[in-house]
C-alpha cells in the first residue's frame, strides 16, 4: 500500500531527540521510503512510503510516537484514481 504522510513535532519535544533517534533508526521491513522531506520552518516533514501492511506502517511510525504525530494516508496514482471517481460517481447518479 502507497502512503502519503505528514508529520510534526508533539509540543514541548526537542527536536534533537527525535534526530538522533532518527539517525539511529532503521525502517522495519515491509516498510520503504520512496521520498521524504523535512517542512522548511524544521517542524516537521513529509513523505510517500510504501507499506506491506498496516503493521508494517504502525511499526514504522512507532518508533517515534510519543516525539511525533502522524497523519498517514492511503494514495494512489491520479491515473488509477480518474476511472474510480468516474465509475464511482456514475453510480450516485444513477440512483439518484
């Protein structure tokens, strides 16, 4: 599963924590980032990942919960997501 993720520092964290941790941590497997960004106001971040599994995902974000809160979501590729929405919404009106 493709994942979309952003995610900022919990109030009060110092920041060098939750780097050095990082700079220790590995992601576990089933869990691979195909990029990731830090916010420009050092806050926070962004990225797409992708994840075998929800367990692979909660894994992954884990490891830093009680330093970040994360907001993750399912993704998919705009030219996957157009026939969707169209066949999706095709039905709702069709009904009514």
């Amino acid at each position: 599963m493709l994942l979309g993720g952003t995610y900022k520092f919990r109030t009060g964290v110092d920041q060098r924590v939750g780097l050095k941790r990082f700079q220790a941590w590995t992601p576990p497997a089933g869990f691979t980032f195909h990029g990731h960004w830090a916010r420009a106001d050092g806050m926070g971040g962004m990225f797409i990942a992708e994840a075998e599994s929800a367990a692979a995902a909660f894994e992954a974000t884990g490891a830093f919960g009680d330093l970040i809160e994360f907001h993750l979501v399912p993704v998919l590729d705009i030219m996957e997501s157009v026939p969707i929405s169209a066949r999706v919404l095709g039905w709702i009106d069709s009904i009514g």
